[in-house]
C-alpha cells in the first residue's frame, strides 16, 4: 500500500513539474515583435502631431481608416461599394466593415512593417474591442500599444484660438499662428496656399466637442485595460512641440 501511495505521489509531482515546463500547454504563446501605436486624446491635445513626428522622424509607418475607405471606393471592389452605399446617405460605415478593410490592409503591409501608428483609430470602445480580437486572432506577432495625450481643456481652447489650417483640401496642414515664421504672411509653408481658421474652432464649439470626447473615452480606457494592453500617458501641458516629442522617444 505504502508502495502504491509512494508511486501515486510521484506521478503526481512529474506531471506537475512537466505542466510548469509548458509540456501539457496547447500552444505556446507567439513572441511579439511588431508594434502598433495609437494615440487617445481629445481634439486639439495634438495627438496627430506626434504621429506626423513619428512618421517623418522615426520612419514609423502610418494608416488611416478614412484613407483606406476612400482607396476601396475608388478600387469599386466589393467592399468599396458596400462603403460607397454608406457614405452617400451619410450614413456612418458600419465598424465590422472597417474592420474588414483594417485586416486587409494589415494582411497586404504587415509583413514589412516593424511599427505603425494609426491615424484615428480605434474612435470607439467597439471598435477597439474589435481591433483587439483581430489581433490576437489573425496578427499575433504585433503588440497594441496606447499613448493617451494629457491636456487641459484650458489649455486645449488656448491652443486651438492659435491654430490655423491649410485652405488646401489635398493638403490641410495644421500651423500654431504662434510658430510660423512670418505670422503676418498667413500662407502654408508646403503647399503656399492660404492659411484659415476653423469656424469649428471657437471656444463654444470647443468646450462642447470636449465635453463629448469626455464622455465617450472612459469605455475604450476600459477596454485597453481590461484587454491588457500597454497604456502610457504623455504629459503634453505647456510644453513645446520639440519637448513633447523627447518625451514621447522615452517611451518608445
């Protein structure tokens, strides 16, 4: 008896210490060795100025769903035209839709990129829960990280009152008045067309589309949270463009 107790527990102890060696796992877990970057933070808090940064400085790649839809309307590929059948009613583009152009996207440029930073997306805590699943099942070699740019609306209203766009529609490039090199000659430094102020950019309309994003980002918080994805914070308040970005390559 004492015999077969003996043998018992050390059957017991063998396949314990095989199970901590990852010999009974089903699959081992691929290491990551991609990244892709996305920036949360409110309108005017210059999350797309970091990542027009990363690009131009770091040789990041870039991706922008807005992009990516007009492209498929142009192909007039199936997804093209069911996009096109939204976006002449006005109607916003369903999110597994994107979703499916997103893994397109992925599938095709991927395998050549080392990092790539998303240019407004995910907007919402379903888009990003369908993100997420899309790259745990479909791009487990790329690691999701989030860059959340911290702001005041103070500071935010201050900065926006400064700011002023390209008249351009092909161009748009975006100027602090403060930083051009001649702010009495109102006219984009790429492009040389006109400079403008967004009607959209009084403190009225500011404070309100704050208040909206307020609303609206603790869900997709949650989201990268609960999903256990990395999430770092970017002070930016106060600082110059050269300085928020020093800070950003600590993090990186």
């Amino acid at each position: 008896m004492e015999k077969m107790f003996g043998l018992m527990l050390l059957a017991v102890v063998v396949m314990i210490t095989l199970s901590a060696c990852g010999v009974f796992s089903k699959k081992e877990q691929p290491q990551t060795t991609k990244t892709i970057l996305t920036f949360l933070g409110a309108p005017g808090s210059g999350k797309g100025t970091v990542a027009e940064q990363c690009v131009k400085d770091l040789g990041y790649a870039t991706m922008s769903t807005g992009n990516l839809l007009r492209e498929a309307v142009a192909r007039g590929d199936e997804l093209g035209k069911k996009a096109e059948s939204f976006m002449k009613e006005g109607k916003l583009v369903p999110d597994e839709l994107v979703m499916a152009l997103v893994e397109e996207w992925l599938t095709k440029n991927m395998p050549k990129i080392s990092t790539l930073v998303l240019d407004g997306y995910p907007r919402t805590a379903a888009q990003a829960t369908l993100f997420i699943d899309l790259l745990k099942n479909k791009f487990p070699e790329v690691a999701l990280r989030v860059v959340n740019i911290a702001i005041s609306d103070d500071a935010i209203v201050a900065r926006l009152a400064d700011r002023l766009v390209c008249s351009s529609k092909p161009c748009q490039a975006v100027y602090s008045r403060k930083l051009l090199k001649d702010q009495n000659n109102l006219v984009c430094e790429k492009c040389g067309n006109p400079l403008i102020r967004r009607e959209d950019d009084n403190e009225t309309v500011v404070r309100n589309r704050l208040k909206v994003y307020a609303d609206n980002v603790d869900p997709i918080i949650k989201v990268y949270k609960e999903s256990g994805v990395r999430f770092d914070e970017l002070n930016v308040e106060g600082k110059t463009v050269e300085a928020v970005f020093a800070e950003f390559k600590k993090l990186v």
